[in-house]
C-alpha cells in the first residue's frame, strides 16, 4: 500500500485497529525486530502505522523493517513520509519532531539516496521531494581551499532558499563573495574551529538556508617528502662516504665531504663505486641510516596528525516545508595508531522564509 492512500483510510483503519492494539502491535514488531524476525516486525509495525496515519513515529519503524528485509524503495517511500509528517505541527515538541526528521534524513543516506545539487561554482534548483509541493528549492554552491605549506583546508558550501537571488552570495565590500576566506560563519563556532578542527556539524542547523556539503584537510603535495626526501639515498650519507674514503686511502679525503668526493675527478670513482655497493648489497651503517631516514619521515607525518575530511549528500528537500535533509559521511586517514572507522551523521537545513538581499 502506498503511504499517500493513508490519511483516506485512516477512519477504517481506526475502526478496525483501536488505540490498546496499536500500542501491543508496536510492542510485538519490536520483540519481533530484536529478534530479527523482520518480515513479522513490519506486519506488527503496519497494523500499528494503521491506527494513526499522521504519527511518524509508527511509519519510521516500518521503514525500518523495509530496510531490513532489502525493500529499498519502499523504504526510502517510508521515510519520506516521516519527513513529511514530522515536518507538521502536532502534540510533540518541535525538538522531538526535529529528531525524527533527522533519523530519516540517516536512514535515507544508508540507503543511498543523493539528489543533485548544483555543480562547484554554479546555481541551480533541487527536485522536491513533497508530491503536494510544486515549488523549487534554489540552490547555490562555492568551493572553497585555503592552502597551507603542508595541509589545505577544503570546503563546499550549499546555500538553499525560496528563489535565486536568496540562494545567491552576497558580495562584501572589496568585491568578493562571502565564504571566500573560511567556511560559513555558523553561530556558536569560535574562530579556532576555523583553524584547525574538523567543524561540528551539529551547529550547522543553526544557521538557516547554509550547509556544508564537505569540510576537511586535504595533503597539498608531499611536503614530508620535499623536506627529507622520499627515501634513502648516498646523497649525504656518511657511511658511503666513509666507505670511498676508505677506497682513496688518502687521509685527507676523509675532511672532504660527501658532494666533494662525488665531484672531484680524483675521488668521484670511489665515491661512485661505494654508493652503488650501498644500493645493491648494503652493510649494517647503511641499513642503520636507511632505518633512522624511514622515522623520520614517520614522525613528519605524525606531525601532520589526522587528515580528516567530511563528505555531505542532500537526501531530502521540500520547499513548501521549508526542510532540506543532509547526510555527511566522515573519515579519518590516520597516519599512525589504530584506523579510526567512517562516522555518519544527519542534519537539516531550514530554508529562510524570505529573499535575502546584498549588494
């Protein structure tokens, strides 16, 4: 049955499923749930969504349980559904409602769903979710990299309203559009979230109409590398030089350094001759100093400590509500220690109610 017949049968359905059945069904679909009997969890949890066709609380447990036996559409069909109720006024607390809407937005990401934004530096519209709602949602996004010597810090932001000129950045005084220097100003974020720490996602749903659809660290070129080099190489290693002063047999060789024995006519043959001993066959000194270059470049890399990066989809958008759902995905590249798992996370944008203007 689709979710749209339900506010017409909801007279039947209350006739045939009075309030006491309904709380025992949803009691019996979560025994059978736990127990992962999905196919007799979603029977108990539709005879429960039966009862009250304008609760979302019912319908997320059948999405739920849709999920669970692989009925992917009708389980994203459900969750939409929980978005659209839970978007109405009704007994629950506005913060409770919210929190619903936010499970759906989760589970609409672990099923896959991503609608299209606009491209980096372009505008465009979102397709609506809401069957009722014919309005579009605008949208416009910025890429943005602020580059340091080793790391950048990279972000995108989606900026969602009513119609273009909302969606659109507005221009500061020297001509340059907002976000160019850092990541939206999210109230409640200090500046040094800014400069150094992956953003709380959380604080986003405070700031209407502004999201983040990635925010991280990115390497901009082998810096660890530039600065010691890839690997070991002769090149300033002492104990080849060691091993051509040693061919020479001329005392006062040993003061010369490595490039000096590596260019002079008079030495270059030992030289050249102790390097490639040192590459193909090498002795315990080299192998030391071959150990001791491979931590260094281990410790430049701890220096850089975890490149993190957040990756967002929108799962959910209705302009008539006013609700736009976002899942983030975030991994961590740690470069020494235990790997840290991806962490997922939902949360919504509230598209302003009116056109904000600029110069």
């Amino acid at each position: 049955m689709r979710w749209g017949q339900a506010a017409a049968l909801a007279a039947a359905w209350a006739l045939a499923f009075p309030a006491p059945a309904r709380a025992d069904a949803r009691a019996d679909g979560t025994r059978a749930y736990r127990a992962k009997r999905f196919a007799e969890a979603l029977a108990a949890f539709e005879a429960a969504a039966r009862q009250s066709p304008s609760d979302p609380e019912p319908i997320a447990d059948v999405a739920l349980a849709l999920q669970k036996l692989g009925r992917t559409e009708e389980a994203i069909a459900a969750n939409r559904k929980v978005v659209e109720l839970a978007a109405r006024p009704g007994k629950a607390k506005a913060a409770k409602r919210a929190k619903i809407r936010e499970g759906a937005y989760f589970n609409l990401g672990k099923l896959g769903v991503a609608i299209g934004v606009p491209a980096e530096e372009a505008c465009g519209t979102i397709a609506t979710d809401a069957a009722a709602c014919k309005q579009p949602v605008f949208a416009c996004r910025k890429s943005r990299l602020n580059a340091g010597s080793g790391l950048g810090v990279v972000w995108d932001v989606l900026r969602v309203a009513r119609d273009k000129e909302g969606a659109g950045f507005i221009k500061t005084e020297d001509g340059e559009e907002e976000y160019y220097e850092r990541p939206p100003l999210i109230f409640g974020v200090s500046d040094e979230a800014y400069n150094g720490r992956v953003l709380d996602q959380s604080a986003l749903a405070e700031q209407e109409g502004d999201g983040v659809l990635r925010y991280g660290w990115e390497e901009m070129g082998d810096e660890c590398a530039r600065i010691h080099g890839s690997e070991w190489s002769c090149s300033g290693s002492e104990a080849v030089r060691v091993e051509a002063v040693r061919c020479i047999g001329d005392p006062e060789a040993g003061m010369r350094s490595s490039s000096e024995l590596e260019t002079s006519p008079a030495t270059a043959a030992c030289y050249r001759k102790a390097c490639e001993r040192a590459e193909k066959t090498p002795w315990p000194a080299v192998t030391a100093e071959d150990e001791e270059h491979r931590k260094r470049i281990d410790r430049c890399y701890a220096g850089l400590s975890e490149i993190e990066d957040t990756r967002c989809v929108v799962v959910y958008a209705d302009a008539c509500t006013g609700f736009v759902g976002v899942y983030c995905t975030k991994t961590v590249d740690r470069n020494k220690g235990k790997p840290k798992p991806d962490r997922h996370k939902a949360y919504e944008l509230k598209i302003p109610p009116e056109t904000r203007t600029g110069s």
